[in-house]
C-alpha cells in the first residue's frame, strides 16, 4: 500500500464525512416520504385511512355500519298468534297484527289506528266486539207480583249500565258516557292506538278534554 500525503488523507476524510451526510439524508427523505395507516374504532363501526406525505385529500374507507332501528312490540287480543315480535321502526300497526297471524273472528278493527307507527316497547291492543247489552226481553225489567199478576218497572230511570271496557269500547259506547261527546270519545280512541291501550283507569286523565273532576266522574262506569 503506497504511503499517503497528509492533504491525500484529508481529501479521503472530507469525502467519507459528505458521502455518510447524504446517506443520512436519503435515509431520512424516504422515511418521511412513506405513508401511514390508522384505524380507529368508533360507533360500533371500524374505519381505516391511508394518507401519504403531499396529498391533500387522504382517502378512507369505512368498514361496517351501525345496526337497522328496530322496535320490539308486544301485540295481544284478537290475533292468531300474541307475543312479542321485533320490526323495523316506522312499520304501522297493521303490520304488527299481520306479523302475528291476523286477526281473529270478531276482532274490532275500526276500535284502533292502523296506520299509527310502531315504537319500541309498544303494545298493540286488539280488542273483540262488544255487543251492547241493551234492553232484556220483555219480563227480565220487571217484576210480577204474587197477587193479582201486576206489573211494573224493576229498573229506575236513568239506571247506569255495565261498564264500559276502554281497550274494546267504541266510538259509540264511550259517547254513552255522562259528559263523554262524540269529539272526546275519537281522543280516547287516538289516545289508545297510540299508546297500545289504557293499562289503568287512571290513564284516562291523560286524554284531552278529560280532567280530574271528569275522571273522578267516570271512574265507576269504566274499566280496562
């Protein structure tokens, strides 16, 4: 190996230091230049980007979705198959009554809303028809007596008749009502088509039009 200068071994020295300068540098560059990946879980749903270094619009792509709305109703009365059943929220209640089978013979069906929309925890009251218990046959209303073979009235004027029954009673039965008109008796069927029926006598005072010295009124003639 041939003896060097002292300048020769500077020059080699100098040229080492900047070729290990560039190096790092390069090294540096494609280190920036790389692109990451992030994923983050949020919502019940996993969504995963991708960006590189100079772009101004990273893309994303979203994995899963959140879960349809769905109502769990509980459908009862005068349907083939009462139970609890889960639909789409936004369904209406003739949807409900069909999911359980139909209705049966005797189901009252002008007594609900069938186009009301279905909520969750929601009970779908199918009432039967009331036929009303009008006047008796002759001699059921009256009284014989022993001697003579009289008859007159058994009932005073103005007797109250059974009560009425709010879940199955219709528009008719409840303007029978003392201070019950036509217009409250549709808001107690609305009230119960929304609601999914009255589940206490008290929830009556929840209709308009109805307050307590009303209520206190009808308590006697209704039940549920």
């Amino acid at each position: 190996m041939p003896d060097l200068s002292r300048s020769e071994l500077a020059a080699y020295a100098a040229c080492a230091v900047l070729v290990a300068l560039l190096g790092w540098r390069a090294l540096k560059s494609d280190g920036g230049a790389g692109g990451t990946e992030t994923a983050a879980a949020s919502g019940g749903r996993t969504v995963a980007s991708t960006s590189t270094k100079g772009s101004s619009d990273p893309s994303s792509v979203t994995v899963g979705a959140a879960g349809g709305g769905l109502a769990t109703v509980h459908v009862v009365g005068a349907v083939r198959h009462p139970g609890v059943y889960r639909l789409r929220v936004g369904l209406r209640v003739q949807d409900a009554i069909r999911r359980a089978g139909g209705v049966r013979s005797g189901a009252d069906l002008q007594a609900i809303n069938l186009a009301a929309k279905l909520a969750d925890a929601q009970q779908v009251v199918v009432p039967r028809r009331v036929t009303s218990a009008g006047a008796s046959t002759a001699g059921a209303g009256a009284a014989v007596a022993s001697a003579g073979g009289v008859v007159g009235s058994a009932g005073a004027p103005g007797a109250a008749g059974p009560p009425v029954n709010l879940n199955s009673a219709t528009a008719e039965q409840l303007d029978t009502l003392d201070g019950v008109g036509p217009a409250t008796a549709q808001k107690i069927l609305e009230y119960r088509a929304q609601h999914g029926g009255f589940r206490s006598v008290e929830d009556l005072g929840q209709v308009s039009g109805i307050g307590p010295k009303r209520l206190e009124a009808l308590r006697a003639r209704v039940v549920v």
